[in-house]
C-alpha cells in the first residue's frame, strides 16, 4: 500500500507517492500555471512529464492525480494545513466536524486555508473510504513561551480573539531540524533559516521552537518575495488614508505586492535579482541588501535568545539555490563564530544532498534540502 500527501498553495498543488514499509518516493508532481498555461508535471520512474491540463483539472485536480497513481492503491493522504490556529496543535484525522472547525480560521489565513479545505472536500468526494489527515505548519511553534508568542497590545485582545503570533513553516524547521541531529548529534541550540518564497527563521532549543519569525499571520518577519515582513501598522495606517485604498486592498499589497518585487520594482526572483544586480541595477542591489540585512537581525537576536548557537541550518528554495546568497548572509557573522569555506559553499547551486559549508573552526553550518511531503509521510504512516 501506499501513502499520498498533497500540498496545495492558492496556485499550486505538490502531490507525492510514498510507500507505506520504507517511505521510498514513487511518484512526485505538481499542477501548476505558468507561461499562461495550465500544467501538470510528473516525476515517475525515473522520468520526467510535463502536459497542459484543462482549467477543470487545474482547479479540481483530484482525478487527474487518482489517475496518475496507477496501480499504486493508498490508503492514506496527508494536507499539509498552513494555519491551525490555537486549537490544532497535532496531526488530525479529518472529519466533517474537523474541517468545519478549520473552515473558521479561513478568516485568519485567507490566502493559505482555503485553498487547502477545497482540497480536502474534493479528495473526500472521489475517496470517500479513504483516511485523511491534516498536519499543521504552525504545530512545532505551539509551545513557544508567552514571552515570545504575545504581542505588546491590551491582553483582552488575546484573550478574547486570539491575538498572538503562531509562526509558520513549522513541517519544514522541524524536518531539517530531524536531519541536523543526525549530522551534528550535540547541537542542540540551533537556528533553522527557511528561505523560499515566504522565509522564516526558528530559533530551536533541544528539539522545541522558542521564538520564530512569523506571527499570526505568515506576513510578519523576513522581507520575502512578494510579502514585507515586518512593517509599522501606523505606515500601514498612513498609506490607507493618503490612498484611500480599502483593508483588502491594503492587504493584498503587502502580500502580493510587497518585498523582493515591491522593492526591486522588477521581480521577485532571487536569480533574476542577483543578474540585475550585475547589470547595475540599484534597486535589485537594494532589495537584496534588505532581505539579507533582515536574516541576519533575525540571526543575531536569535542567538542572544538561546543564549549562544550550536549549529545554523539553511533551506528552502533561496536558501538552497543560491551561493551567493549564503554567503552575504554569514559574511558580517564571524563574531559570533560562524564563518563560510568559499571553497565548499561556491558554486553550489540547487543543492539536493546534505552540505556543511562552514569552515573547520566555524560553528556548523549546514544547508539541508527540506522535504515537507516526507515530513508529512512520516507524521501518518503509523496512525
């Protein structure tokens, strides 16, 4: 038998076949659009496929993945669910009374809940005797100390609505995290950088999150591709009355708008960012000395909350795709003893297998793939 976990963002379904004896991968895809088409790529047998869809299997993409399982028979599925809000702390067996409950945290993650219920309903309606499960990003960060998790406002407003930061990318920090204390087997005060599209740092103290850098919402922390990461609510405030611009309209901006693209003014591709920059471009040069200058604060106050650093880990599709990246990172780090060896970190590109970067007298440094479906595989495949 076999497993399939789904990971479904408001663009993008990622699908992944496991078995259930090993957690081996058999099939891996994605349904996507892009180049203004809808497509579906696949990676079975050792090959690679890539075929335009309809806008019907693009939306409801259920049956076009059932029919790429072949002979492959599941029986189970795993959601990566991006906000559990205070309630869903641990992986959960979906149900009507579950997903009802989850539909009522769609206000506080428009973006990133609903896409994943539509998922979850539809999945149900071809595999009704199937077992679903949901695990939760923001479940790792549950245990943060109120010191770390409150915001600085009334305390009714917690109290009342659950105003508190949540963190997110927790399937990932926590996976890499799992892989680090195989390589390094003494860390244990360790800060995991998560950079792709969205981008969030965990600090992590023996195997617990004890801060991170998103809040209540995935919005806050890092300058990411299209979102800006911590801002002033009264320039927020300011803009709207200059403007005149609507909540949802102020929202979208700082979310779509916002970050790498909204500072370049040109892209929100870290690639593209750093060739423009060659080119002379001052607003490429400037928009990546503000993402990098943002991870390195984080870095710094992190290590003064685990009071020093065992090991710093690097993911994610930023994180392990650019050299360069990396190494303004930890370039302005050496007082806090943490050096890159150019000679190992240059040209590793897209990195697939675990690398040590640092330099023999550096804390570690590691750059460990994420793998947020096998995190989800191995959180199922024994309930």
């Amino acid at each position: 038998m076999s497993l399939l976990v789904i990971n479904a963002g408001s663009a993008t379904t990622k699908f992944k076949v496991f078995d259930n004896a090993r957690l081996t991968t058999i099939l891996y895809g994605l349904v996507d659009y892009k180049y203004g088409k809808y497509i579906c790529q696949l990676y079975k047998d050792d090959k690679e496929y890539e075929w335009n869809i309809s806008l019907g299997d693009y939306q409801n993409p259920s049956n076009l993945i059932i029919k790429e399982l072949g002979e492959n028979k599941i029986n189970k599925i795993g959601f990566r669910f991006v906000h559990g809000g205070d309630k869903f702390i641990q992986t959960t067996l979906l149900d009507e009374n579950v997903i009802s409950e989850l539909e009522k945290l769609n206000n506080i993650a428009p973006l990133h809940n609903p896409p994943v219920i539509a998922k979850i309903k539809e999945f149900r309606k071809v595999l009704p005797d199937i077992k679903m499960y949901a695990v939760f990003d923001t479940a790792f960060h549950h245990h943060m100390p109120p010191k770390a998790y409150l915001y600085g406002l009334p305390y009714e407003y917690y109290q009342f609505y659950n105003i508190r930061r949540f963190g997110f990318h927790g399937i990932s920090h926590q996976y890499v995290y799992s892989v680090l204390c195989s390589l390094e087997p003494t860390a244990k005060k360790v800060i995991s950088c998560h950079l792709g599209g969205g981008a969030s740092i965990s600090a992590i103290n023996n195997g617990n999150s004890i801060d991170t850098s998103m809040g209540f919402t995935p919005l806050e922390g890092l300058i990411m591709a299209t979102r800006a990461g911590d801002v002033d609510d009264g320039a927020i405030s300011y803009i709207q009355k200059q403007t005149k611009f609507s909540e949802e309209k102020m929202y979208e901006i700082e979310n779509k708008e916002s970050g790498l693209l909204g500072i370049s003014g040109a892209t929100s591709d870290m690639r593209k960012l750093l060739q423009l920059e060659k080119d002379g471009n001052e607003r490429a040069h400037l928009a990546i000395e503000m993402y990098v200058y943002r991870i390195q604060k984080y870095i710094g106050s992190y290590i003064a909350a685990l009071s020093g650093l065992d090991a710093l880990i690097i993911t994610a599709g930023v994180g392990c795709g650019s050299d360069e990246i990396r190494r303004r990172i930890v370039l302005p780090l050496s007082t806090f003893n943490l050096q890159v060896d150019d000679n190992i970190n240059g040209g590793k590109i897209n990195v697939t297998e675990n690398l040590k970067i640092s330099t023999g007298s550096s804390i570690p440094i590691w750059v460990i793939p994420t793998n947020e479906e096998l995190a989800i595989a191995k959180e199922i495949v024994n309930l």
